[in-house]
C-alpha cells in the first residue's frame, strides 16, 4: 500500500463519485477503479458500496478514511514543515472566502508582505469547504474562513464574531423607519442569500438563524456571491444579510441597518494544519493579533483543534 493508494481513496470516499474524484485527481476514471480495487485486495476488505449512488463507504471504510485522511494531513504537514526548517521554501499560500475581503484581510496580507518581505505570499479565493480539502492536501498553508467544521486535523482559531447587519434598497420603508431591526420585520421581504455553492456555506449561517426564531422569509434568493446580493439588493430586488464589515463598502443606492439580537453573528476563523506550528505560520497569527488591538476590534483568540 502506497500514499498515492490512500491519496485516491480519500478523493473517492469525499467526492462519492468516481469520475468527480479522478477530475479532482487529474487521472483517467478507469485507472483510479483498478487502484482501488488494488487496494481492496490488498487489505482484503471491501471499502466501497458501489452499488449505490451516490457512492457510499462501508463501515470497515469509514474506519479506513478517517485514518488515511489524517495521515495524509500529516504528510502535508511534515513536508511544508520540512521545507520551511531547510530554508529551502519560504512561502505562505492564503485561501479566503470574498466577505473577508471587507474587513481586516487586506491589511493583514499587505503587513504581512511588509514584514516579511522573504517569504512569497499567494492568494487564493475559495470557500471553507474547499480552504478545509486545499489544507489536507498542502495546497494552502492558512484558511480564512467563516464555517466551523469538525476535522481533527484542523487547527481553528476563531478571530472574531462578527455582527449580521441587513442591507435594504435606498429609500425602502424599513430603512426609513426603526433604528434596529429584528428578523422578524424581514420575513415578507424576498431575503437574498450568497453563496449559492458549495454548501454549507454563510448562506446557511443567515438560513439558520431564521429557523432558529421559527421565522421563514416570504421568499428566498440564492446568488454565487456578495457582490450580486448587493447588486440585485440595490435594484430593488429583495435585502440581504451581510456581514457588519461590508458596512465599509460605501453605495448611494444601499442603506444598512442594525439587528436587535446580539446573537446573531458570523465567526471569522482562521484554520491551519494541526500540526503546522512553522515560523511563518505563527507570525501571521501573531500579526493578525496585534492588528485587532491596534484597531480596537473585538476579538475572540480562541483556539479549537479537530472541533
């Protein structure tokens, strides 16, 4: 049994389908089959329900990916670690979801640069779910994000919980009229969400916290990003619920409003590899520190590992 051997099934057992996962892999459909029918008679277990669709795991295959999929997160580990201790690579590659781009992001990534001006910094916009797979597999070394997924080889550090504000049409009659807001004033309004995909995603986030009050909006619109939502927010087309931070995008034609319920927020985390405590990563978390202080925001320097 090889790496590439536990490397193919982890993207078969995660993508349920043969021909998204040699996609994902960038081989041929029917050379990935035979090498996990290989590795199937290797161990002498079936691993695979291919009878059903989408494709399901069998018990001894679930057992199987859980630890493949965490020796394979220590691979990536041991070989950006590695890397960095030789010297021979100094580069950070970032993944981050498009709302964070609103608020402190962009003066982390430019002091980053600043203050490190050896290493070669990458971006990358991608959602969590995607920032959580690009880290298993080493293609991103820090995630920022805003869904809180359980992988025990995921560091998490949750920076802040940022308040939901709404974001309403210029001149529409509830910008006009309370100072707050509650959920509950929004229910006959179309509510527009983003992202459509992949999921979950902070369209669920504002989903949940409707249910939550068992409120259900009159009608809901799903949109790819938070540019459209606004876009279609400002034609009149429905409101949205968009992070406090994109209060800071100034428009003649959207008005935001407050809500009533403290409770309502949106984590920005920041994820890592479990094991990945290299210089590098820990100067970004540190910066990311020290720049919440700086700018007197509010933060919650909590770390979860696998929670």
């Amino acid at each position: 049994m090889e790496l590439r051997h536990l490397r193919y099934f982890v993207a078969v057992a995660e993508e349920r389908n043969f021909t998204r996962a040699a996609q994902r892999l960038n081989i041929a459909q029917p050379p990935l089959s035979r090498q996990i029918q290989q590795l199937e008679e290797t161990l002498g277990v079936q691993l695979l329900e291919r009878n059903s669709r989408p494709l399901k795991l069998t018990e001894t295959g679930k057992f199987f990916y859980s630890h493949a999929a965490q020796l394979l997160a220590q691979t990536a580990d041991l070989e950006s670690m590695t890397r960095r201790v030789g010297n021979i690579e100094r580069s950070l590659s970032v993944g981050f979801v498009g709302s964070t781009l609103y608020g402190m992001l962009p003066k982390i990534i430019r002091r980053f640069r600043d203050q490190n001006p050896t290493v070669e910094l990458s971006l990358h916009e991608m959602s969590t779910m995607d920032q959580i797979r690009a880290l298993k597999d080493g293609r991103i070394d820090v995630g920022f994000g805003r869904i809180r997924l359980e992988d025990t080889n995921i560091r998490r550090v949750i920076l802040r919980e940022e308040q939901m504000i709404v974001a309403l049409p210029e001149g529409h009659p509830l910008s006009l009229g309370k100072s707050v807001l509650a959920l509950r004033d929004l229910v006959q309004e179309t509510l527009i969400i983003f992202p459509k995909a992949p999921r979950p995603s902070y369209a669920d986030q504002v989903l949940a916290a409707f249910h939550d009050r068992a409120l259900k909006p009159r009608r809901i619109y799903e949109v790819r990003e938070l540019q459209i939502a606004l876009g279609l927010v400002a034609a009149g087309e429905g409101i949205s619920i968009v992070p406090s931070s994109v209060n800071g995008l100034k428009r003649d034609d959207v008005s935001y409003k407050e809500l009533d319920d403290p409770t309502l927020v949106s984590p920005i985390i920041m994820s890592m590899r479990a094991l990945d405590e290299s210089r590098d990563i820990q100067a970004m978390l540190e910066l990311v520190y020290r720049l919440y202080d700086e700018e007197k925001i509010p933060y919650t320097p909590h770390t979860e590992r696998g929670r």
